[in-house]
C-alpha cells in the first residue's frame, strides 16, 4: 500500500490490500507531505529527511476500507510487527515512518 498526497494537498490511501510495502508517494517537498498529513488527520512530519510518520490506526481504518481479502488482518499485523523490527515504528506504537517517494524527473 502507499498513500498519495497529491499537489492540492489531497491524501489518500492507495493498495491497500498490498501489505508488502509502504511509502509515500508525492511531488511535494516533505514540509508540505507532513502538513498535508496533519491536516488530513494521517499522520505528520518526521526527524528524518525524506520521510513522514503515518497514524497506524488512521491508515488501518483508511486501507481497510477498500477491497481487502479475508486474511488482511494478519497481514497488517505482520506489515507492523515488521516496521516495529527494523525501527519504523515509534516506541508507543502509534506511528510508522514511512519513506516519501518523487516521481522521476522528466
């Protein structure tokens, strides 16, 4: 899954039954993607450049809402338990960084 934070601040979550990834997908600089965040309630700026804390809870609701398979939840269960091995996961663990990805230049 990723979530899309479009030019007009607009955020979204996209893929949500593909728990074998996370990012952030934005042409805005990482100021602009953890404001747009906040103010869509997902999430938030980070320490780290070029990455931005996603509210766990907010991003399961929003990802399970679309077509997900019976097995999502152990599947997003096992997506945390993974962020939380490698560091990605804030020690209350209630935010996950996740890495902002530019499109390519033209």
């Amino acid at each position: 899954m990723f979530v899309h934070v479009g030019g007009d601040g607009a955020v979204r979550v996209e893929q949500g039954d593909d728990c074998t990834r996370l990012h952030i997908a934005t042409a805005l600089d990482a100021a602009a993607t953890g404001q747009a965040l906040c103010d869509a309630g997902l999430g938030g700026p980070a320490d780290q450049p070029d990455s931005a804390w996603l509210s766990v809870e907010a991003l399961r609701e929003n990802a399970s809402r679309g077509s997900v398979g019976a097995d999502w939840p152990e599947r997003w269960d096992a997506m945390i338990a993974y962020a939380e091995r490698k560091g990605w996961l804030a020690a209350d663990g209630t935010k996950v960084a996740a890495h902002i990805e530019y499109p390519a230049p033209a």
